[in-house]
C-alpha cells in the first residue's frame, strides 16, 4: 500500500496502518538504534519506544521525509537511553579481557549465506566499527550512522538531527575522520578484504 | 589540514558540491598529496562504513491496542451514566453510614445535656423547649450534670431514658410518651428510611448493568469496524 495513505490513515488513528509502516521501517529504526547504542537489547527497546512515541505524534507529521521523521524519534529515545545509562551505569554482561575489552564476537552479522571464515572476518569488521562507533562523540555517531549506514541524504540528517546542514556537513567530515584514525589501529585484525590502506592518513 | 578543507573533501565524496566547487578541489587534489591523502582516508571510512551488513530487527516491533491506551469509543451517554452511579454509590455508602451512626450519637446526648432527648436527634429538638423550664428551676442539678458527667458506657438505654423523663414528668410535660418509647435505643426508626436506599441500590444496579451493556455493543462495533 501507498506509504502516505498509510500515514494518513494512522494520523486518523488507524493502529492496522501504523504497524504496516513500521514493519516497513523496523530494521532501519533498529539498525540506527543498535549503532549509535552499541547494544542490542537497548537497541530493541529504544526502537518499540521510538514506534510508540512515533505513533503517539503522528498527527505532528507534515509531509516530507518519513523516514527522517523516525529517525528522529529513534535517536531521541537513543539519547533518552543514553541520559539514563550515565545516571544508572550499569556492569556489562559480556566477559572483559584483562585489558577491559568485552570478549563478545557479534553474531549478528549473521548472513546465512556466508561460510564461517566469512563470518568471522565480518564479525571482526564488525566489531571493530562498532567499537570506533562508540568512541565517538555522540552527535557525530548519529550523523555518520545516518548518512553512511543508513544511506540517507543531508537534508533528510539535518531534518532527523534538527541542526543546520551546514554542521551536518562539519560533523560527518570530521566523525569520518575520527573513524578512520581510530580503524587504523584494528588494521591487523580486519580481514585483507576490508583492510585499509596503510600511511596514507595526513 | 583546516576544517572547511576537510568539509569540502567529504562532501566531495557524497557528491554534494556544486560542479564548480568539484572542479576546484579536484584541481587541488591533483597537485597537493596531503589532500589526497586525506581524501583517501575518508574515502575508505565511508566505504566500510556502507558495507557494513544491515540487522534484521531481532522481532516485529508492531503495536497492540493495549501498548497504545486505544480504548473502543463509548456513547455520548456513557459519562453521564457513569457520574450518576457513581453519585448514588457515594449516597448509598453515606446513608448506611448516617444510618449506623446517628443512634450512637443520639444516645450520648443526655449524658452532657440537660437529660432530654434520648436516641432521635428529632425527639431532642422537639424537647428544647420543654426541658429550658425545668433547667431553670432545677438550676442546683444541672450544673452537677455538667460537672459529673455520667458514665454512659454504664447507662443502659432505658436508664438514659428514663434520665431523660425525670424533669418533664416533674413539671407535668409528658405529653409525647410514645414517642419517647420509640427513642429508646434499639427499636429507633432508621435516620434514612430504606426506601431511599432501596432506590439508591436500584440505581447503581441498573446503571451499571447498562454501562456494562453500552461498553459491550462498542467493543463489538469496534471490532467490526477494525
């Protein structure tokens, strides 16, 4: 169905509606809320209160990009989460090394398809970006989630980040910069495929 | 490197510069490696960034009504159903509540009184006027009631009544035995009649009965609409 007669429908207060857009954009709203928390579990719940927060404003929506417009609902709850993991911090769950890094090897690459060699170098990407991620300040992470993982353009980033295009523009530059500094250090690890070229940071 | 040098690069990259800036700096780049290498470096972050396999959301992350605080809507009549059982719950519980406690009250009267009245606060009133004569001219009893007030834990309701006709008989203004038989205690008529009540009950009853009818048809029409 039409994803603005959907949207109309579920500002009349059509729940059939709204879920139909939110099956369509789930994956995206998780995906965002996973990189920018770093986490799956907060991930899942800032996304179903994301939907719920969406769905509660929805008569607030006027046209333009939808999915910047949930995008800004699910980095709201992210931010909301994040207010409450600085009150509350918590001990993770995942075994550390002795040198304080968790010892998780992210499954959730999870391509069906890939052999286990694949899989494992993905999973070494993997961890390796997200752990560049989370050294990021997070006003750059969410710039540089949304336009380089969720491919969205500057307008609709400055629309979900309510800032100017201008600092979109100087907050990717510089996020892309930091990601790159930091991803060099895991240059080792990170499979020939993935593998940076070496000395060519200025 | 400067910060608009470094905007300028990755802008470049997502194909967001006008033709004649993109012509500017792709004429930079060709002569300054530094650039270039810059270039480079945000190049290879974007890329495996946009590699970066997306997730499968772990579950559906649809609403339920229930999630949403979606309730069927109710007739126009509903909330005023609703306050008038509510309003006549309220009266009922009140009434009971008059019921039981106005004997009680009523019998602690003589104690700290002139010895009038009895269980009715009605009784009591009527009798006002009666009992100021014998006050009067009994003025050395009087004070000693007031003084030494009696036990009335230990009076018992036919004590307290005939208490209470000691004066009038006195003075010859006994007009209203029966009645005053009636005020003894136990037999006292209700401060409610049970009529209202009866009504009070009939009221909550049928209208939550309908309430319940009205709130049923909705989630029915509801459920067919959805």
């Amino acid at each position: 169905m039409n994803e603005q007669v959907l949207i109309h429908d579920a500002q009349a207060g059509s729940l059939d509606a709204f879920n139909a857009l939110v099956l369509h954009y789930q994956d995206n709203v998780f995906n965002t809320a996973l990189r920018i928390l770093g986490d799956e579990d907060l991930a899942a719940d800032a996304t179903q209160e994301a939907f719920l927060s969406a769905f509660r404003s929805i008569t607030s929506f006027r046209g333009g990009s939808f999915k910047a417009w949930l995008m800004r609902t699910v980095t709201n709850a992210c931010y909301d989460e994040l207010r409450r993991q600085k009150r509350r911090p918590s001990v993770p769950l995942e075994p550390e090394t002795d040198d304080g890094e968790e010892m998780d090897s992210p499954r959730w690459l999870a391509d069906p398809d890939m052999s286990p060699e694949q899989k494992a170098e993905a999973d070494e990407v993997e961890h390796a970006i997200q752990h560049c991620l989370n050294n990021l300040p997070v006003e750059f992470k969410t710039v540089v989630v949304m336009a380089d993982i969720q491919g969205m353009d500057y307008s609709e980033v400055a629309i979900a980040v309510r800032v100017p295009l201008g600092t979109i523009k100087s907050r990717l530059a510089r996020a892309r910069l930091r990601l790159r500094e930091c991803l060099q250090g895991f240059s080792e690890l990170l499979p020939a495929t993935f593998r940076l070229e070496e000395g060519s940071s200025a | 490197m400067n910060q608009r040098d470094l905007e300028l690069l990755s802008s470049y990259l997502d194909g967001q510069l006008s033709p004649s800036d993109s012509a500017r700096l792709e004429s930079r780049l060709s002569s300054d490696a530094n650039l270039r290498a810059v270039m480079n470096d945000l190049r290879e972050a974007r890329s495996l960034l946009r590699r970066l396999p997306s997730r499968k959301a772990p579950r559906n992350f649809t609403l339920t009504r229930k999630m949403v605080g979606q309730n069927p809507p109710v007739p126009r009549a509903y909330p005023a159903f609703r306050f008038v059982t509510a309003l006549a719950m309220l009266l009922l519980f009140f009434t009971f509540g008059l019921n039981f406690l106005a004997p009680q009250l009523g019998s602690q009267a003589p104690a700290y009184g002139q010895g009038g009245g009895g269980g009715n606060p009605e009784i009591f009133a009527a009798e006002a006027p009666a009992t100021e004569a014998p006050a009067a001219t009994e003025a050395p009893a009087a004070p000693s009631a007031e003084l030494v007030p009696l036990p009335t834990a230990t009076l018992s309701a036919e004590d307290s009544g005939r208490i209470a006709e000691t004066p009038a008989e006195k003075n010859g203004l006994s007009e209203e035995p029966p009645v005053r038989d009636q005020a003894q205690g136990q037999n006292a008529a209700p401060f409610v009649p049970s009529v209202w009540q009866i009504i009070l009950a009939g009221i909550v009853v049928i209208g939550s009965l309908l309430m319940l009818l009205m709130r049923q048809s909705a989630i029915n029409r509801w459920r067919q609409k959805q």
